[in-house]
C-alpha cells in the first residue's frame, strides 16, 4: 500500500546523541530492498545530512533546510532561497529586539553552509556542520551564496515576540517555533514562501507517480507538522511536541531513543526481526 517513505533526523531517526540505532539502519534497508523510496526530510543542511546517513546501505534522495532544497543523486530538483527583501526585513526585526540571526546557505563551492554573526564563535555551531571550514562569519559572507534558512535561538519570550511581528506583519513566509537546545530558549526559522516539507515531499512524489495516500511521514517536531498533515498516513514520535500529536494519524509508543522508527514500521510493513536482521 504504502510506496514512500519521508523520515525527519533529529528527534525522529537519530537518537539523543545523534546517531541512527543498529535496528532503525536495518529496517531501512530491509524496506529499501523491498522497493520502498526512503527521503530524509530534515531542518539541517543537506551536507551534514549526507554524514549522519551514512550507515545507511542506499543512497536517499534529501529534503534539506525544511524543503528549501532537495536533492538526489547529488542533482537538486528544488531550489528555493530567500528572497532579499525578506531576509533584510527579518535580520531589521531582529535588531529591534537585540537578536542576530545565523543564516544556512546554499554555495555551489560546497564550501559555506552557515554565516554567523561576527562576534559568535564557530565551535557554538560545530554540531551543524561537517567541519568547521563550513562556517563563515557576516563579514566573509559571499555575494552568490543563496540563503535558504534564517534562524534565531534566543529566549523563549524574545523569540515568540519577533515570530508575531513578522508572521501578523503580513510578510510572506514560511516560519514555525520549534524546541531550543538549551532551557528557555526556543528556535525560530523563517523561510521563502512555499519552502516547507510538505511541498518538497509533494513535488518528489509528483516525480516519481506517487499518490498521497501511499506516503507514509514521521516527525516530532513543529517543522513537521505540514508534512505530517500532507501524508496518507502522519506519525509522530512518542517524544514529539503536543502540536504535532494532535495533527498525526498515528502515535507512537516509542521515542528515537528507543529505535521508535524501526518498531513502528516493522509493525506496519509486517517485517520479523528474522528478516530485518538479515540486513
């Protein structure tokens, strides 16, 4: 019934320490050889994504920065940067309320996928990039790199004001709060309109003669909320925000930090632990 197959990492397929468990890579490519089109949908850069899969056996086609970009195979079939006006009204805003934004970007070179303000040290960012040679500060930042995600991680109230000023504002863009890394601080992304997973997921079933209710999702937090919502069948992790919960078809009992991806879909596609172990 089901043919796709669209993941998010942190919190759904990676555990806390940001590895994929031995029972979630087998069941992946237990279900890849059985003909299921896995995609990793994901708020990171498609860079660091390609390092946190790499366990996998298959190659995954990527739907980077919360849909921004995506690619397979290395070739990119979506490609929806920042519009100027946009990022200067954003980066406006959050000088009115003191925060500076880091920026993901999109550099042919393959060398930048973060700009960061001038005073922030590169190590406060390390966990997002493969080597710290990917990051550049404001003032280095090249004219062709191509913004794909603005984000803020500041303190909560800070944050939620900034968010209200410029959704109720009537700017066109995406944006959504997720949960911050640190207590009382939370994480807010804006976005080029149309740039959300669920788009990107719709545009590569599209491709590929995919109907929506044979997509399966699975997610935790607000940025899934729109793929989630988009699928035949939505499912949110047992760690996932209330938000989330509300809008899935399916709840899981288990967390990422309990292989909650691979015992959900082993249950779904009717897999044995016999047959998963045998890849």
């Amino acid at each position: 019934m089901y043919k796709l197959l669209c993941i998010d990492l942190d919190g759904t397929l990676l555990d806390n320490e940001k590895n994929i468990s031995s029972l979630n890579v087998k069941v992946l490519n237990t279900l890849n050889k059985k003909g299921i089109d896995i995609v990793i949908a994901t708020g990171r850069h498609f860079e660091k994504v390609a390092e946190l899969i790499s366990l996998l056996n298959f190659d995954c086609s990527i739907i980077a920065n919360n849909g921004a970009i995506a690619m397979e195979e290395e070739e990119i079939f979506i490609l929806n940067p920042v519009n100027q006006d946009l990022l200067q009204t954003v980066i406006a805003k959050g000088k009115d309320y003191g925060v500076k934004p880091y920026l993901h970007v999109f550099d042919e070179d393959r060398k930048t996928s973060i700009v960061i303000p001038d005073g922030d040290v590169k190590t406060a960012h390390a966990g997002s990039v493969c080597s710290l040679n990917h990051i550049c500060h404001y003032k280095d930042m090249k004219k062709s790199f191509q913004v794909l995600t603005i984000v803020f991680l500041e303190n909560k109230n800070r944050i939620s004001a900034l968010y209200s000023d410029i959704v109720n504002g009537g700017y066109a863009c995406e944006a959504h709060i997720m949960r911050g890394f640190r207590k009382d601080v939370v994480m807010v992304e804006f976005l080029e309109k149309g740039s959300n997973k669920a788009s990107a997921i719709r545009h590569y079933a599209t491709l590929k003669g995919i109907k929506r209710e044979e997509i399966i999702t699975i997610g935790d937090e607000n940025n899934d909320i729109d793929m989630i919502k988009s699928a035949g069948l939505g499912i949110a992790m047992a760690n996932a925000t209330k938000s989330l919960k509300e809008n899935a078809d399916r709840i899981s009992s288990y967390s990422n930090n309990d292989s909650g991806v691979g015992k959900e879909l082993m249950d779904i596609f009717h897999l044995t632990m016999e047959e998963v172990e045998r890849n």
